[in-house]
C-alpha cells in the first residue's frame, strides 16, 4: 500500500466584515484546499500563535479551514494577523501564509 503526500494549497484569507468594530465579534478565516494529508493552518499575530477554530476538509475538493474570532479593540487597528498552512509534503521552514491587516472602527 502507497500513501500518496501531496502539498496544500496557499491559504486564503476572508473576513466577516471589510472592517472590525471595536467591542464586536470579528472573524477571519483562512482556507487551504487539498493537500494529503490535511493542511496544519495556524494563526498568528505579531508572532505569537493564536488559538482558532479548525475544520479538516477530509478530501481535496473540501478545503481545510482555521477561523479566529476575536473581539477588537483600538489596539488592534492595523495589526497584522497571519495564517500558515502546511503538511509533510513541504518543509515546515517553507509554510505557505497569506496575511490580512485588521481595520479597527472605534466607537
């Protein structure tokens, strides 16, 4: 028996809104579709590895998905946030990423 290890596809990056508002629930997601096995996606802000939901996509027509939901402040406003996605196929030094610059309306 073969096992076939194939890389991921780059992650993507979408929002619920174009623009968070400060004290409300905001949610990036990040997809990467294929990949054998399923993509590792991690979030991360400023370096620092955040915690999001994970979905595995189990085949690679289904994308594997990281949601982060955070609820912003005016310290937030044009923080980066990054995802990485990767699996044994690739090196984890070469993670693929895509990353999203958060606009944060104040009350």
């Amino acid at each position: 028996m073969f096992i076939v290890i194939v890389p991921p596809g780059p992650p993507r990056v979408t929002t619920s809104n174009p623009v968070a508002k400060e004290g409300e629930m905001f949610h990036l997601t990040c997809a990467s579709e294929g990949g054998s096995p399923d993509p590792v996606i991690q979030w991360y802000r400023d370096g620092v590895l955040l915690q999001g939901k994970v979905t595995p996509g189990k085949s690679r027509d289904t994308p594997t998905t990281n949601v982060l939901s955070v609820k912003p402040t005016i310290n937030d406003d044009r923080a980066l946030y990054t995802c990485t996605a990767w699996n044994r196929a690739i090196r984890e030094e070469n993670k693929m990423s895509a990353s999203y610059a958060m606009t944060v309306h104040c009350k």
